[in-house]
C-alpha cells in the first residue's frame, strides 16, 4: 500500500482568545505610551510617528520594535515633529472654534454651514491619520514628504480616505463621551484600524528624503 505524502500547504494555526487578548492588551499600552510621550503637548506628533512605526513593524515583522529603536525614531522625529504639533493643533483649534459658533448660532449658516464644516473637519481628519500611517512606513521620518505623498494619494484612494475619515470622526466623538483614562487606549486602537485600512488598499511608501 503506497503512503500518502504530507501535504506541504497546510494551514497554519488559527490564533485563540488569548492571542486576541494579547494583542488588545498590546494596543491598549500604545495608547497609553503616545498619552504619556504627549504630555507636553507639541510631542504628540512625533509621538504619533513613532507609534504608528511601531504598528508597522508589528504587521511587518509579527514583534514589536525594541524600546531603544522606539526612543531613537522619537528623538529623531522630534525637530520636525515639534513644527508639524503646533500647526496642527492651530487648525483644530481654529476648527473647534468654528464648529462651536455655528453650533451655538453665533455665526450665521445654521444646520447647513454646520454639517459642511463637520465634513471638511472629518475629511481633514482622516487624512491627518493617513499621514500618521504613511509615516510609520518610513520609520516616523520625511513629514513632508508623507503629508504630499497623502494628499496625491487620497483623490486615488477616496474609499480609503472616507473610511479612514470615519475611523478618525467616531474615536473623536467616543473620546468626548467616555471616561478620561480610556482615550489613550481609544488612541491605540484607532491608530491601528487605520494601518489596517490602508494594508487593505496599499499605496507606495513615500520618500522620506
């Protein structure tokens, strides 16, 4: 009787909850390292950066970069960095400021002039978390090399940019409504649902030079 060769394309092992539960627990503390690397609030990019370099690795490589690798983009990131948090957090104040005098009727447009500028807001939004995701393709470094390689690949990609524009708009919406200390990990959870948007519909990784 001949013997049955063994198949070489077996499927490999499915992961079980405790898997899971790694993983959630690994996204969780993410959160909670970009909250603490921002404290000083003009960190927050580069802390963004180096996390979502870290998200990269990860789905690259299945392990987590090391710590000393994750203080050396940090710093690495930070002369630019510095720049990019101030004029971002300009532009959301500027927005939120928007928002709230249509919403309070101080400024005239009402229902329409609200909702519009919500989208423009959620349109930013999903794009500012792309730039997060194309950075982290390049070791958190070239800011402005990833904020034009993003805005000529968004008209490409308008399924991406609106899904990563939702992901964006409901972790904002679900950090106004729940408790404080669970933002962070909100934060590490949607940084990593926005890597795997883009893994589904990958662009080029931009020229960090």
């Amino acid at each position: 009787m001949t013997a049955v060769p063994a198949r070489a394309d077996t499927v490999p092992a499915r992961g079980d909850w405790r898997d899971t539960l790694r993983e959630a627990t690994d996204l969780a503390l993410l959160g909670f390292a970009v909250a603490l690397a921002a404290l000083p609030v003009l960190t927050l990019a580069p802390a963004l950066a180096t996390a979502s370099a870290a998200l990269h690795d990860r789905s690259v490589t299945g392990s987590w970069p090391a710590a000393r690798t994750s203080l050396t983009r940090f710093g690495r990131a930070l002369p630019a960095g510095l720049v990019a948090s101030a004029v971002t957090l300009a532009a959301a104040a500027l927005l939120a400021a928007d928002l709230l005098a249509l919403a309070t009727g101080r400024v005239p447009g009402g229902g329409p002039a609200l909702a519009l500028t919500a989208v423009v807001v959620a349109a930013l939004l999903g794009y500012a978390g792309l730039v997060a995701v194309a950075l982290g393709r390049t070791g958190g470094r070239g800011w402005r090399a990833a904020a034009r390689h993003v805005a000529g690949t968004c008209p490409q990609r308008p399924g991406v940019w609106a899904a990563a524009s939702g992901v964006c708009a409901l972790a904002a919406l679900l950090a106004v409504l729940v408790t404080p200390v669970a933002v962070p990990i909100l934060g590490g959870y949607a940084l990593a649902a926005l890597h795997a948007l883009d893994a589904r519909r990958p662009a080029p990784a931009p020229d960090p030079s």
